[in-house]
C-alpha cells in the first residue's frame, strides 16, 4: 500500500517539545538542516522515518469535531505549506509548537521533533508529495569499538537513538485534501498517555474506504491461502492456485463484495472457513483495521493485487505451469520407473 523506496528528502528541520505539564519548554531551530553535503546521512534518516510504515495498512484522515478541517491545527499548516503559503521551516515551527501544546500528560516525554518535506512517496500506486512529522522520545546507550595504537579503544554514547526503533510519526500524503488528506501513523507506545499523539495532536479517523477495504481482504486471504492453510490442510501447489484464482475471479465478476456468499463461493470447505474467520480476526487486531461484512468491490485495488496472486507452478528449471482454472483438469502423481514426479494435463484444443 505505501511505498518509500524511491522517496527522497527535500528539507530537514528538527525542534525540541518538552512537557508542558512539567514546565519544560520547546526549543526552535533558526534554519533547516543542510544535509547536500552528507552521503550517508540522508539514507540512514530515511530507514529511521520510514521503514517502520511498512506495515502501517491502515490509512487516516484528519478531521475536527466541529467539521471543520480548517480547525484541525496540523492539517491546516500542512496545507498552507502544501499550497506554498508558508515555508517549509515555518510550518515545522508551527507544528512543534503546535505538538507542545497538547502535551500535557504528565508523562509524556520530552523528545526531538523531526520535520520532513519528502518527493516520490507512493500510495496505492500513485505518487506524492508529502510531509514527515517524526518524534523520538526514547534514548539508549551505544558502545563504540574502534582500532588504537596496535589495539582497540572502547567508548560510548550515552544518550543515543536506535534508528530501528521509531517512538512516533506521521506522514501526511499530498493528495485528497478536501477529504482531510492521506495520513499514515506509526506509534510505538501503548500506555494511555500515548493516545496525545492520534487524538490530539493529529486529530484522525479512520479512512478504511472501498479501495483499501478491498485492497486488505485480497491480501490476507492470499496470505492465507499461501501460508496457514498448511498448518491444517495438506494442499498440493494446483490447489492453493485454484483457491487464488478463484478468489480473483470473484472480486472480478462483483461490483459487491458479501462476506458469506464469499465464503460459500471461494472457500468452500467449513474448516477452512472457521479457520479463515480466525486468521481475518488476528489481522484485525494486529493491525487494528477492521473488515466490513459488506462493501463496494474498488476495481483498482484489484487490479492492483492480481500481481500478487502468482497462478504458475515451476517444476526444476524445466517447466512453468500456468494456472488460470480448470482445476480438475490438472492431475500429480509419481512415476515408480523414473522415480519422478508428474503433472498431467487435459485438454481441448492448442493453440
């Protein structure tokens, strides 16, 4: 769903947001942070930012109680930036300020607010610009080994940052503006003080549309299909293609998507559907991304998917077998004299 691999930073500015409710204050850099002449930098930032979004399925929109998206703080500064009505730095002062307000909890940590301007990030298969908003709160001790007159010196930092180990961010994708924007969230904390970071500081709901509703329910049946049908089934290859194939040609021929007759349709068997409900439920919990029972099928997310819904059985390095129906048409065995295994293939005609 979001992809960062060919995304590249345009500007860097990082603040500090203490705890308003501890009487620790903010501090405001004066200018951005030149990283043109830094090779390494700039890549070891963007693992650090984004690779935890990988996983982040679940897409947001900002919104305000009131209706009123002009009132939701972070959309509008990052709108004004968006429409070139404030600099870049300017918008990242605002928002830090803007962070620190709502940063009442008494335990909420004081932490280092980085602010990107990112080019070429893709969602859904289409890219944006967008801005990164990134907090880390979490510090940690390194040890530091390096070579010392025939021998090895030892030293350390003291209060580090795991670049593995993202606290917070958001990033808001320059598209769909009326509707409040893409936004995606990554928040490592679980305590009830963490709540600040979606509900007051973003101000977010879910976006959970027909194209992301269909977009998830393909990829976790195909996860499950390819990886935890095995755990209770013994499905030969052919198999775990026709369930594919089948799933695909259903999304295909709907315009609705019903959660049963799906069920019914495509899986068949009662115990693979007991055991499907139960896989769906993890990847809703996990993800906190509920399914529908009931949705408008979004062509383009099919679309989409059917590349990853691979329908060729390769035998050694000689053969592919290209699957795309007809099951039973498709018989395997073992041949007892070559000691080899075999498919067995009918057919009509050949062209």
């Amino acid at each position: 769903m979001f992809f960062h691999q060919d995304a590249t930073f345009e500007q860097l500015s990082i603040h500090r947001v203490g705890n308003k409710a501890q009487d620790e204050f903010y501090i405001l850099s004066d200018e951005p942070v030149d990283l043109s002449n830094d090779e390494v930098l700039p890549d070891l930032l963007m693992q650090y930012f984004m690779k935890p979004f990988a996983k982040a399925n679940e897409v947001y929109r900002f919104y305000h109680p009131n209706d009123d998206l002009q009132l939701n703080e972070v959309y509008y500064f990052a709108k004004q930036y968006f429409d070139a009505k404030i600099s870049f730095h300017e918008m990242s002062q605002q928002l830090s300020k803007h962070l620190y307000e709502v940063s009442e909890h008494p335990k909420i940590k004081a932490g280092e607010v980085y602010v990107v301007a990112l080019k070429n990030v893709q969602i859904e298969g289409e890219e944006h610009d967008a801005i990164g908003v990134f907090k880390s709160e979490n510090k940690e001790a390194y040890l530091k080994v390096y070579p010392n007159a025939g021998g090895f010196q030892l030293d350390y930092e003291q209060e580090a940052i795991n670049i593995n180990k993202l606290d917070k961010g958001v990033v808001i994708v320059n598209v769909e503006e009326e509707e409040g924007y893409k936004v995606l969230v990554v928040d490592q904390t679980n305590q009830s003080e963490a709540v600040y970071w979606k509900d007051d500081f973003l101000k977010i709901k879910t976006r959970n549309d027909n194209f992301q509703q269909t977009g998830n329910f393909m990829k976790v049946y195909k996860n499950f299909v390819t990886e935890k049908l095995d755990d209770t089934f013994e499905l030969e290859k052919a198999d775990k293609i026709d369930l594919l194939n089948r799933s695909m040609d259903y999304f295909k021929s709907k315009e609705t998507f019903d959660q049963k007759e799906f069920e019914e349709e495509v899986i068949g068997n009662p115990d693979a559907i007991s055991l499907f409900k139960s896989y769906q439920q993890n990847f809703e919990e996990e993800f906190d991304s509920p399914f529908q029972t009931n949705f408008e099928i979004a062509s383009p997310a099919v679309k989409k998917m059917s590349s990853a819904y691979k329908s060729v059985i390769k035998l050694d390095k000689n053969f592919h077998i290209y699957v795309h129906g007809k099951r039973e048409y498709l018989e395997t065995g073992f041949d007892e004299d070559k000691g080899m295994n075999y498919y067995k293939l009918y057919f009509e005609n050949e062209s």
